[in-house]
C-alpha cells in the first residue's frame, strides 16, 4: 500500500486492471474500462444525546466495461484473483454479444486522450472514516446537549454522513488513474413544541463537503457560532406569524438557491435526459437539444458552470468512470443555454469532439451512467454587492435561508421550494422571521427575474451526498456553489394552507 490509498494495495490493484484488459482485447473488445474500487461508508446519529444508530461498511469490487462492435457490455465481482479477473472480462465481451441483438443503434464514444497515468486525492488533513466512533459520538453528544440545555427545546438530532472511497481506473488506451475522494456531511436539527404555537424543526445548513474531518472542528465552517445560534432561531421561527400568499421579492441565500439551482439546472442540463434516456424514471427535460444556443433560461446576470474541478466540491474527481480529464465547461451563458452534461456516449450523439467528464458509478458494481457535475451559478464580476445590499434594494420581500422540501415536475419546469428560515424584508431591512414559506414558479420565470447576483464575499458550495438516478438505482455527491441572489416579484404560497386542502 501507498500513502495514497487506505485500503486498495496498488500493486495488485494494477496486477487485476492489466488481466481483465488483456483478457478482454484477447476476446474481441475493442475498447475496455477496469475500476478496481473500495469504498468505505459511516453513518453515526444521536438522537437527544444517545447513540441511536452506527454503521460501518467497506464495499469491494472489481467493474469491467467493453466495447464489442458498437454494443457494450458489462461485469463486475467482488473476487480479488487475477484469473477470477480475467474471467470476468471474458464475461463481459460474451454479454455484450448476448445483447447485440437488441441494440437499436451502435454505440460510439467521443474520442478521450490517453492521460498517462495520474495520481489525484481530494482535499483533507484527517480522513473522517479513520477518527473513532467514540471522538464522533462525543462531539456529536456534545453539539446536541448544547442546544438541548435552552427552555422550548424537545428534542435533537445529530449525525454524520463519512465517505472515503479508493479507486484503480485503467482503461485500453493508456490512462490509469489512482484516485482517494473524501468527503463528509454534518448536521443537527431541532424540533421545540409550544402548547399553543404547535412546533417547528430547524436543521443546520452546514454543507457538505469534499474534505477531512477537520471540516467538523471549525476549518471551513463555524460549527461553533451556527450551533449556538440555532435555538434562538427556531423559538423565534415557532412564534413568527405565517406568511400571507401573494407575490414577493425574495432575496435568497446560497444555503438554499444551490437546491434550486440543482433541480431545475443540473437535472435539466443532463443531456440523457434531454435526449429522453431517463424518461421511464427520472423524467426528462424541458431544455431539449433543438433549444440549444437560443432558450433563454434566465436574465443577462445568470451564467452557469458545469466542474469537476471545483476545490471541496463532491463530484470533483481528476479523472471520470470512463478515463475522462475533470474540466469546467459552460451550460447558461448571459441567460442563454449553451451546453450539456455528456459522457462520452451522449457527447457522440450530440456530434461534440469531447466529454465534459460527466461519467459516474456508485459502486464497482454499478455500471457508470451520466452524473452531474458541480453546477454552479457564477458570482457578479469585480466587486459585486453583498447579500446586505441586495436586501436593501427590496421594499417588500423575503430572505430565504437553507433548504427544506421541494417538489419538481419531470420536465425540470414547474417547481416549489420550502426553506429553514424566511425573513420578512420591509424598506430594506429584515424585521423578524415568518412560518409556512413555499416559493413556486416555472424555472424559465424564475430565473429569468433574477435582477441581480451577490459578489465572490456571498458564494458558497454546497450540495448533496445522495442525487437518485438510473435504474437499477444509483446515487451520486454533487455541489452546487452559488451567490446570494435577488429575484423579483415570485409567487409565495402559505405551505400550511395549502396543505390543509
């Protein structure tokens, strides 16, 4: 083993990588993939200060994908012998001539340089799957009898999401890659009860992130002042009117856009989703390729990118799941769309020259299908204004912070979103929090009244650990960095009336 990898011995991680190559090339492929993976997952949650739950997973295996005359085919085990290896390749080719005859049309893949071979880890000083389950425990206990200790509190809950996964790419035209991605997600959320004002929760809008467990020790985020702060919040969240229907400026803080921005961006920027791939599950897009270059998605300020690159981000990786270098590419240019998210299958069909990168698998067993990568909305240039300044050019609004439930339709068009916190804006300033918030609109109209953008001081990644696609089921990490944001005249809905119909 090396300092790079944990787990995987990369000696014999290149010993299998090279059997199934050669081994599939013997039996007729004509292209060939190999991930040799080991992927270690935690999960520790507290619920009022006691342990309630603590798993610990290591999952091995070895995938193998071919390219047999236009038709791919796929294996994958969990055997660490090199003749098991070679085997599964020789399975592989034989089950993509199985399915040949109910390919429709030959698959081809845009072409990818040979990458040498590259080293890659994420960002972090302490790998949060090595830190004991009695340190978690402890500062998980500690954080929850905190805020326990304040009258009007019930209950808490505390957990902690920790990921470290090891990976052995190699393919048949050169690349190999060894790859560490590290990543972790906190949060605490409470629930105070009042005898006549009902109750409410409130989590934690802490992100998660591509890094180490120093992330939960202060390095990144003030666990220490959101935390001291989040019961005041929510008793005064639990004794705030309810909001009153009707159209409003809303200011909206990144805790909560970068949701927004990944479902009615990220999704709908999936090229197999625009092609109509994913409609049997996920739906497709409403953002087809014959609007490419000429839908306007939003105003002049709105410009997008897709990143695998992006520091601390969770889909960022050195190399993809088919020997694709991480790059960062634009999907809304000045409000216009102006690209997609490819591997290299779709990149083909679309007639580009390259993939973005966008391939992923979320196990050695899972065969790798288009992910997203770090969608994010680009901060105004220069010295933009701050989020303070942005709640000053609103006479009546609402600041939304942190994200909550949501609901989309399966073209990506027609949404609504909920949040943790809503503060009533009069004549510029806040003037205390309101209840039962839900903004709706479609995602052109949305978009298209955002009149302004907060500057680099308000951007912020965040994003998800579990992004549902494909089918059998895959999840993947995704970030999604974004300013402040002030978009005007959004149609509010009161969430408890509406629910009570």
């Amino acid at each position: 083993m090396t300092d790079l990898f944990a787990i995987l011995d990369e000696d014999h991680s290149r010993r299998l990588s090279t059997s199934a190559l050669e081994a599939a090339a013997a039996a007729g492929a004509s292209h060939t993939q190999v991930r040799v993976e080991s992927i270690r997952s935690q999960d520790v949650g507290l619920r009022d200060a006691e342990l309630e739950t603590s798993s610990d997973s290591t999952e091995f295996g070895v995938g193998v994908r071919v390219l047999v005359d236009g038709v791919f085919g796929f294996a994958a085990t969990v055997e660490r012998e090199v003749d098991d290896i070679a085997n599964l390749a020789r399975r592989a080719v034989a089950t993509a001539r199985a399915v040949a005859r109910a390919q429709r049309r030959a698959v081809e893949l845009a072409a990818e340089p040979n990458h040498g071979e590259v080293r890659w880890s994420s960002p972090y000083r302490i790998d949060p799957t090595l830190v004991s389950l009695a340190e978690k425990v402890e500062l998980l206990g500690r954080w929850s009898r905190q805020i326990l200790e304040v009258e009007g509190i019930a209950h808490v809950s505390a957990n902690v999401l920790c990921v470290s996964e090891e990976k052995h790419y190699a393919d048949s035209s050169g690349t190999t890659a060894f790859q560490r991605r590290v990543r972790l997600h906190p949060a605490v959320e409470a629930i105070a009860t009042h005898e006549k004002a009902g109750f409410e929760s409130m989590r934690t809008v802490a992100p998660p992130v591509g890094r180490g467990w120093e992330y939960l020790l202060g390095e990144g985020w003030d666990f220490e002042a959101e935390l001291a702060q989040l019961p005041a919040n929510l008793l005064e969240k639990l004794h705030s009117p309810s909001v009153e229907a009707g159209r409003y400026d809303l200011v909206v803080d990144p805790t909560n856009l970068w949701l927004t921005i990944h479902e009615s961006i990220g999704h709908a920027t999936e090229l197999d989703r625009a092609l109509g791939y994913e409609a049997a599950y996920a739906g497709t897009s409403f953002a087809t390729p014959d609007k490419l270059g000429t839908l306007k998605y939003g105003s002049s300020v709105m410009n997008v990118t897709g990143d695998r690159t992006a520091e601390f981000g969770l889909a960022t990786t050195a190399i993809d799941d088919e020997g694709v270098e991480g790059q960062s590419f634009d999907l809304i240019r000045d409000g216009v769309l102006v690209g997609y998210q490819l591997d290299r299958a779709t990149a083909s069909v679309a007639g580009r020259d390259r993939s973005n990168g966008c391939a992923f698998a979320d196990s050695p067993l899972h065969v790798p299908i288009q992910r997203m990568a770090n969608v994010s909305l680009q901060p105004a240039p220069g010295d933009g204004p701050s989020t303070e300044e942005l709640i000053a050019r609103v006479d009546r609004g609402i600041y939304v912070v942190g994200d909550k439930s949501w609901s989309i339709d399966m073209q990506r068009y027609n949404f609504q979103f909920t949040g943790q916190r809503f503060y009533r804006i009069e004549n510029g300033a806040l003037v205390g929090q309101l209840r039962d918030v839900a903004y709706q609109a479609t995602t052109t109209d949305f978009w298209g009244a955002m009149e302004a953008v907060g500057g680099r001081q308000t951007y912020l990644l965040a994003g998800a650990f579990n992004c549902g696609k494909g089918q059998p089921g895959q999840v993947a990490p995704v970030s999604h960095g974004c300013p402040s944001a002030l978009i005007r005249e959004v149609s509010i809905l009161n969430a408890r009336s509406e629910g009570g119909r």
